[in-house]
C-alpha cells in the first residue's frame, strides 16, 4: 500500500510518498481503508520533532472509513461498517490498524470524510466549550484562529451553548466566515490589537474563557483580556511554546486559571468517547453543526497540504485522500 511517512524531523519537504507494508489486524484491532485522513497541526509537530516519535512514522492521527478486516476478539465493529476515529497514528495511508476500542460507528446520514474532518477538531471543540469551560447563557469567550478547522466548530457550539463569542483571525475572508459561523464580534488581528478590542468591547471586564491553539504570540495578551477568576484553555502552539512561565502572573492578575488540555484526556475511556462523539456526529447529522471542508488533498500531496496549513492558507479542515 502507499503511505505518507518521515524518517527524520524536517519541513514539509521530510513527508515521502512510498510503498510501506499493509497492516493485518492483531487481537482486539480492526483494519479500516481509509476513505479521507484530517491534516491537524498535531502532524505538524510531530514532523518537525517537537513531539518525539519512532522513525520512520506514519503521520496522521484522525481518519474516516470502512472496516476491511478484523483481529480476533473484536466485537465492536464488524467488517463493512463505516467507522471514523482519532488519537491513533498512521492515518496518512491507504490502509490503518486501529484499536477497535477506538472505532466510532457513524450514524446514517454522516459521510466518511464528514467523520474525519469531525472527530478530532470536532470533539476538540467540544470537549473545550462543553468540558474545560462548560458554557453557558450569559459567558463570553475569545476564540483565537476563529476561522481554523477547530476555531469554526468551536464557534458553533459556542454560540449552541448561549454565550456570546469573539474571535480573532487575519483577514477579511476569514472573518466573513466567522461571522458566518455565528461570531458576535470579528477581530482582525493583523490590523487590530485583540487585547485592546475585547477591553473596549467588554467595557473592560473581561471575559470568562479564551480559548487559544496559537501559544507565544498570544498567550500574554489572552491572559490580559480575562476577567478575575477567568480560565485561559491553551490546548495548541501553533506559533510556539510559550517558555517558562510564572504561575504567581495568575494571582497577580485576578485569580486566573491556566489549563494545557488535550483531547486524549477527554475521550480516555470507551463510554466518554462514544458520549461525546455521538453528540457531535449527532449534531451533524440533524444540521445543527456545520463542517467546512473544501481543502482536500490528494495523499501523495501531503507536503503541500502542509504548507497550506502552515502558511495560514486554508480555512476549515483540511483532508488528505488515498
């Protein structure tokens, strides 16, 4: 089978479309053919060597497809479902071994490639405005890169769950879609200063939740917009790590919390992940979440799949095809 893999840290330019061996599923596994693989910056982080990793690796961590073969003792799934799933590397390939453990049934009516272009950034949006900060009537929140694959979704829900929503983003077209996606207010941070805007538009109270994927660029100022006893859930880097950090700055600055989440933590067990999985393939199946994914790939485009990405170039989620 092809697959997309790395044998050593590196840029876009490491990922190498090759033949690699087809997986056989082991007890407990089943096999699914993947029908479309998300692009998350997760990969990215495991490209570049900021998240460690055996070589050569697979990339991928989220796929949707169909079940072409089952280990022993797999009573989950059966050959010929429809099954999407996410947290298991090797998605960028023709064919993935999976824990069956880890498999989501989708409903009638949601799509493979809806599957994969939902389970990671989907339950990511989830699990932040329906978990970390559960929302409610009444609570404002900034939601960095609101025009992103997770900052779309997230939005949506946000705005399902009553509370009032900002989001940053870089340019008009991106903010259209924001707003589209149910944003009350558009800061475009190119040209405006996100700390200044959320002060003015909040009569400088402050918000009750920032929720921000970009880390060193913003991670002062998502600080600076909350208001005492606010929460700061910065669940990616996609500039960055923030550095050393004093925790005494949350005292200072009104009782804060600081939380570093990530989805595995939310989906640890069977019952959560088919919990929260079933609410938001739910939701998109009835309509009531809508996923943007017209940035599709072909597998053996990967490299500029991650440019796309990283050049701030796509909007929504983005989906590599075997």
């Amino acid at each position: 089978m092809k697959a997309v893999r790395i044998h050593a840290p590196g840029g876009p330019e490491a990922l190498t479309y090759e033949d690699a061996p087809p997986p056989t599923p082991k007890a407990g596994e089943a096999v699914v053919k993947v029908d479309a693989a998300g692009l998350n910056y997760i990969d990215v982080y495991f490209r570049t060597g900021m998240y460690k990793a055996e070589y050569p690796l697979t990339l991928g961590m989220e796929a949707g497809g169909t079940v072409s073969a089952v280990g022993p003792n797999v009573t989950d799934v059966r050959v010929g479902d429809k099954v999407a799933y996410t947290g298991i590397p090797g998605a960028y390939a023709e064919y993935a071994a999976v824990p069956a453990a880890r498999l989501v049934a989708l409903p009638p009516g949601v799509s493979t490639r809806q599957g994969a272009a939902a389970m990671l950034q989907g339950m990511t949006a989830h699990y932040l405005a329906c978990s970390t900060y559960p929302l409610k009537k009444g609570d404002t929140c900034l939601v960095h890169a609101a025009a992103g694959g997770v900052g779309l979704l997230l939005t949506q829900i946000a705005r399902m769950r009553g509370a009032r929503v900002f989001g940053t983003v870089s340019t008009d077209e991106k903010a259209k879609l924001a707003r589209e996606a149910g944003a009350d207010e558009v800061i475009i941070y190119t040209r405006q200063d996100f700390e200044a805007e959320v002060k003015r538009l909040t009569d400088g109270k402050g918000l009750q939740v920032v929720y921000d994927s970009v880390g060193k660029t913003t991670f002062d100022k998502s600080l600076n917009c909350l208001a005492p006893r606010g929460l700061l859930a910065l669940y990616g880097q996609s500039s960055g790590p923030i550095g050393t950090f004093d925790p005494g700055l949350l005292g200072a600055k009104g009782s804060l919390y600081l939380t570093r989440p990530s989805l595995n933590a939310y989906i640890a067990s069977r019952e959560e992940l088919t919990q929260r999985s079933g609410e938001l393939l739910g939701w998109i199946r009835d309509g009531k979440l809508k996923l943007r994914t017209e940035f599709e790939f072909p597998l053996k485009d990967a490299a500029e799949a991650h440019r796309a990405l990283e050049g701030r170039k796509t909007t929504g989620k983005v989906l590599l095809v075997p």
